[in-house]
C-alpha cells in the first residue's frame, strides 16, 4: 500500500486508483472462489 502510494503520479490519479480498484476486485473475486473450492474439496473428502 505505502508503495502505491508513493508512486501516484500527479496527472493519473484516476487511472492509477482504477488499476488498483480492479486489481483488488479480481483478487477478491480469485480468492472467494478459490476459498470456496478448498471447502468443497475438503467436504467430499471428509
């Protein structure tokens, strides 16, 4: 996070939270289904 916020750019502020705004929503998304995945996985083994 301290990263993305040291490299913001004056004039791309806009393109810059948007690329992290998706960047986390995919991840999230990712991370859900994965999660839930592992779950069913391990429900049908046990």
């Amino acid at each position: 996070f301290v990263w993305f916020i040291l490299t913001l750019k004056m004039k791309m502020y806009k393109y810059q939270f948007g690329q992290f705004a998706w960047t986390h929503m995919i991840l999230l998304v990712v991370f859900t289904q994965s999660a839930f995945i592992v779950a069913n996985i391990f429900e049908g083994i046990f």
